[in-house]
C-alpha cells in the first residue's frame, strides 16, 4: 500500500522504518530533515517535502506525535492533511492523544469521507524497534480489519478497543498505572531502606514474590537505581503529559481518582525541578527527598 508518515521520533521512526521494510511504498515527513535522512535508507521509504505531499498520494497515513497540540496542527492546520489526503484514505494518529480530541477530528475526516483510527502505541523504545509494540486501536472495526497487515508491521499485540477515542482511553489508562506503581514502588523501597534493608536485597525479594512490578524488577534498575535518567526514549515531559490527560477525562467523568491526583502532583513538581527531559522514574526522587534515603545501587 501507499503508506505516508508524520512525526519520526524516537518511537515514529522504527514505526516508520518497518512498515517500509514489510514492502509498503512509504513517505516520511519530519520537522527534523536529518531524522527523514536517516529513514529513507530504507528500501521502499523516501522523503516528502511536506504533509500536503505526503497525503495526497497515500492510502494510509500515519502521525506520530507528542500530543494533541501537534496532532490538531498536523491534522486541521493549514496545509495539514484534512486539506490534502483523499476521500476513501485512512488516517491514524498513533501518538498518545486526548479522547475528545479524536472524537472531534474523527468527525472532521468523516466529513471529507476519511476514517480516522486512533491507535496509540506502547512497548517504549525498545519495542518499536524491535516491532514488538501494543497497539490500542479506536474507530470503525472494519477498517481496522482491512489495514491490520500494515499494522502488524509496527506492533504484535492489535487490540480493538470500541469506536472513536476508545484506543486514547486505553493508552491514557495504561501510562496512568504505569506511573502509579513506580510512585508506589518508590514508596516501598524508600520504606524498606529506611528500616535498614539492603536495596538490592529489598528490590529482589520483592520482585520474585507477590509484590512484584515492572518497576522493581525492570526499569528502576536500568534507571533510578543507577541515578541514570539521561535520554530516555520516553521523557517525563511525555509522561507528565499523558497522566494530565488522564486525570484531565477522569475530572470530565466525575470519577475519583485519589491515587491518580497524586501522580499528577508529582509529575508536575518533576516539571518545575527542570527534570522534564530526564526518564519518568525521576519523580521518584521527590519521594527519596521526603524520606530522607537514596534508592541507589553503588
């Protein structure tokens, strides 16, 4: 198929990379043109000279953006693909999004007889690069059906949530419990080190028992442990984003979120430290700090 691909980030742009190597003629575009050279050493992908170009001779396109900002502006600004992309195309917009946002873009393509798929992704890094990422997928099922091969070219795990916003309320519900347990992982292990227990005796007696989490056993080792936060795949200006839209359609919901309000406080005090840049866990240290230990393996 004629595929066209908006946004080639550290995530966008192995997305991008095997949907060119699954045999899909395949035109990227990119704010950055060094990330659009680098792209099209692929076989079957090449560099368009903007959106406009790029969707108007693709059967599918694909964003893949930080957050609703970028996608409306790429989406329905000028010269943006609601201009350019053909009646009968697909648009998906993989990027971590807010619901009503889609809704109200969804209706928009609907209107020029485009189908809009909201499709955001998970797996991090490592995942879209090795094609291995979930797929959380809103919109009309049958075209999800009939564009599920190209699809599989960027993730393993498809999972069709219902209709339009349903795949952003997947994702949103995913990253908030994602951040949850590293606060509350963080919480723990700042207890048990308070109390005199050795932290990689604590994080491995947990991680192989009942209280085991991603966090203890996989990223805060590779991270908060080491004090390494530096280029992260995933920022905590993303992450600090995608738990405000979650709250954010949890206040629309009227429903409570105690917990949640919590990691919200926190992520956002993460953003007035300047640690925007560093990995998510870095907000963990603000609970090293009311503690008064170092989650730190020498």
């Amino acid at each position: 198929m004629n595929v066209g691909f908006v946004g080639l980030g550290h995530m966008g742009q192995h997305m991008a990379r095997h949907v060119a190597e699954a045999g899909h003629e395949l035109a990227a575009f990119d704010l950055r043109p060094e990330a659009i050279t680098q792209l099209v050493r692929t076989p079957h992908a090449r560099r368009a000279s903007s959106v406009a170009e790029l969707a108007s001779g693709a059967e599918i396109v694909f964003t893949s953006l930080p957050g609703p900002p970028e996608v409306e502006a790429v989406a329905a600004g000028p010269d943006g693909l609601l201009e350019s992309i053909a009646p009968g195309s697909v648009y998906v917009d993989l990027s971590s999004n807010s619901p009503s946002t889609v809704r109200k873009l969804a209706a928009l393509f609907a209107e020029r007889g485009v189908t809009m798929l909201d499709a955001p992704v998970a797996g991090g890094v490592t995942g879209a690069e090795a094609g291995t990422l979930s797929l959380m997928v809103g919109g009309d099922q049958a075209t999800f059906e009939r564009i599920r091969p190209v699809l599989s070219a960027i993730g393993t795990k498809l999972f069709y949530c219902g209709p339009s916003g349903n795949g952003a309320i997947t994702k949103l519900c995913n990253n908030l419990c994602s951040q949850m347990q590293n606060a509350a992982a963080g919480e723990i292990l700042s207890l048990g080190v308070k109390a005199g227990i050795d932290l990689e005796i604590l994080a491995s007696a947990i991680g192989a028992s009942t209280g085991t989490c991603r966090p203890i056993v996989d990223t805060f080792p590779k991270q908060l442990f080491r004090r390494h936060f530096e280029d992260p795949g995933f920022s905590s200006f993303l992450s600090a984003k995608d738990t405000h839209l979650a709250i954010e359609l949890a206040h629309e919901l009227d429903v409570p979120m105690p917990i949640g309000e919590i990691v919200e406080r926190d992520k956002q005090e993460a953003l007035r430290r300047g640690w925007g840049p560093l990995s998510p866990d870095v907000f963990v240290r603000l609970q090293e700090e009311r503690a008064g230990v170092l989650l730190e393996l020498k």
